[in-house]
C-alpha cells in the first residue's frame, strides 16, 4: 500500500507557535499510512531559530535558502521554481503550507504541479496592525487569491477564523480550526529550576518577577508594557521585569526604560534556551500585543500555574476563555493594563491558575492534532477519488 505523502512547508523555523506546529505535525505523520516532509527556509539572526526541535524530533529538513520572509520579487520566483522542483521531485499527495510567504508560494507551487490536496493553515495573519493600509490591502488580495488555490484553509483559533471570514479570504465552511499541539507536561512541575534566572539576572528569590516573552518587534508592543509597568512600580516596588527575546526594536526599548520608575527594574535576558527554567521564575506574564494569533507564551505559562495578563487581541481571548482563565484588557490602554497586573499580583486565584492549566494541557494535547489531522487529510483526499495528480505517486 503506497503510503499518503504529505510536504509541509514553512517559511522559517522560527521561534514561536508555527514552528511547534510544523514539527510534531511532520514527526507525528511518518508511519505506515503517512510520509511526511518538510520544506523551510531560514530565519533572521534577530528571530531566534528553533531548527534544533526539528532535529530533536528526528526530523532532517529540507532547506530552501531563499525562502525569506520578506518580499524580493526575482528570489522569490527562484524560490517558486525551486519549490516546483521539490514537489516533482518528492509527488507528494498534500502540500500543506504554513507562514505567508510560504503559504503563497507554496501553493502556486502545488497548483501549478497538479497536487491534488493543498492546504494552507493561518497561525495568525497581517490584516490588522502591521502594514499601512495600502501594503495591508495587497496582502489580502493575494490572501483572496491563494485561497482559491486551496483545497481547505486552515486556522489554529476560532477568532481567526472569524477574521479571515471578516476579510472576505473564504467562507466558513471552507475553514477547519485546529488548535496548536504543544508537548506541555515538562511544564507542569518546574520545582527544581527555581532560581536559575533570578540568578542569571542578579535578582533575590523575595523579588516578584514579571515577564514578557517573545520577538522585540513593534507588533508586539512591548511600550504598552512598559507604560503600565512605569504605573505599578510605584505602589509595588518590590517588583521587576525580564524581558525575554531580541529583535529590531531591542535598542529603543533598552532607551525607554531609562526613566523614573524603570531604571534597574526591567531586564533584558534576549533568547533563552531553556524556557522551563524561565518560566520557573516568573510570578506572571504579560502579552502587549496589537495582533496575535494563538501565543505560545501564554499556553506554556498557564500550564506552569503562572497568572497572565493579555490584551484583547486575535486569538487570544480563545486562549483565556474570554477571561475566565486570565486577564484581558484593551489593547491601547496602559492604565487598564497597570490595573490588571496590580490585580494580578495581589490575588493568586489556585482555582483558576488550576483551571487554566488543565485547560491547556487537554486543548493543545499532541495527539488530538495527529489524529484531526489524519482524518482531515484521509478525508480531502477521498474527495478527490483517490486520483493523484500526474505529478503524484499512483
């Protein structure tokens, strides 16, 4: 029996919810029914690179050099044409692509090929808070495009895909949710770690330790953040904040916290690589976002037991139950935010941190998206009477 082949194509490996994604989808569907590749191009120095979990998941990927994110019209038709090659090389049954710049030429690239089963998943999207709105506007017409490329879009959260039906990218019927798959237990009991980053900061153990995870990038609005913090301090001066992550925006940042009220009190601990050990120290964590997916931040804090605070954005009020298993505030609002991390650090409801940890721990299990997956990709592919392409194994 000629296994299901399926090409998973990524952007960039990234750190971050795709990446995660991208790789217990690939490793998960290699066995006697599937065979799964996967197809990625590089990220930034200033992203963080998370290639080594694809290694740690015996995974080799395959590289394409050239798939960057930003847009540079004659590379990225190299970059369309090497992918045509791959796919006439490999005559995968699915493509399924993942990032935007992926996502477009990834399924050009599988249409032009005659691949009978293309799919596109959505971890977040462009539409709002990144681009002016001529470059906003491009970016959703050929979203509109690509869809009707697609076999299915996928989106990993219900408000996403309510979004992508807003921004007319395809109807409801045409978008199937799946939440992120994360290996979440290694977080469930960080006893051991304690005290690993308050060290590496020079911090006391009696200190309270607020953090923010992610890309130093404007989209993730850490100035919210630092607004409401520079309102705490105050009334809480035993508190501190670490910044974990680098990126474009790092240099401002480390300019605006030289002000009354945040010298000495924020860190900046760039990339780390072993995430347990920092949540072990974090008493709450914050996202400040204007646009987000589904924030691999807040997931592996709530499985950890720590209290978080969230602006009202994207997919994450998903995460949080609209508020029942943390703090959501208005994305442009430093006070509401100060009064939410105030309320945070005052009450430690054991309830809801055990609510919100059991609630991320059965969402995001592994095998619940294996086993969408497979019936979702059995499924498409039965529809399409089980007639690959030319292009496809027989």
């Amino acid at each position: 029996m000629t296994r299901i082949k399926v090409m998973q194509i990524i952007a960039r490996l990234n750190i971050g919810g795709p990446a995660v994604y991208i790789t217990t989808l690939t490793a998960g569907l290699n066995d006697s029914e599937f065979e799964s590749l996967l197809i990625a191009g590089q990220p930034s120095t200033e992203e963080g690179d998370m290639a080594y979990i694809a290694e740690q998941a015996g995974l080799k990927p395959i590289l394409v050099p050239s798939l960057q994110r930003e847009i540079r019209p004659l590379a990225d038709l190299g970059t369309l044409l090497h992918l045509i090659r791959l796919i006439r090389q490999e005559r995968p049954h699915i493509v399924h692509t993942h990032t935007a710049k992926a996502g477009w030429l990834g399924r050009l690239a599988a249409y032009l090929c005659g691949v009978p089963v293309i799919l596109h998943t959505f971890h977040g999207h462009v539409f709002h808070g990144y681009f002016g709105r001529t470059k906003t506007q491009l970016f959703i017409w050929l979203e509109r495009l690509a869809a009707k490329l697609s076999t299915r879009i996928l989106t990993i959260s219900p408000r996403v895909k309510a979004d992508l039906v807003h921004y007319s990218i395809s109807p409801a019927d045409q978008i199937y949710v799946s939440p992120l798959a994360l290996h979440l237990e290694p977080y469930t009991n960080l006893t051991t770690l304690r005290g690993s980053l308050r060290q590496q900061l020079g911090l006391s153990t009696e200190t309270t330790l607020v953090g923010m995870i992610g890309r130093l990038v404007p989209i993730k609005n850490h100035a919210l953040f630092l607004d409401a913090l520079a309102l705490v301090i105050p009334d809480h001066p035993n508190v501190h904040a670490v910044i974990v992550g680098d990126g474009e925006c790092r240099a401002d940042l480390e300019k605006q916290v030289q002000r009354p009220g945040l010298i000495d009190k924020v860190h900046f601990a760039g990339w780390q690589t072993n995430m347990r050990a920092v949540y072990a120290d974090l008493d709450l964590v914050v996202l400040s976002s204007i646009n987000e997916g589904t924030p691999l931040t807040l997931i592996e804090a709530m499985a950890a037991g720590i209290p978080v605070v969230a602006t009202h954005v994207g997919g994450v009020a998903d995460v949080l139950a609209d508020g029942e298993l943390g703090r959501l505030v208005a994305p442009d609002d430093p006070v509401a935010l100060a009064t939410a991390l105030a309320a945070a650090l005052a009450d430690q409801d054991r309830d809801r941190l055990h609510q919100a940890q059991t609630s991320v721990l059965e969402t995001y299990h592994p095998q619940r998206l294996l086993d969408d997956m497979r019936e979702l990709y059995r499924r498409l592919l039965a529809e399409k009477q089980g007639h690959p392409s030319k292009e496809t194994p027989s």
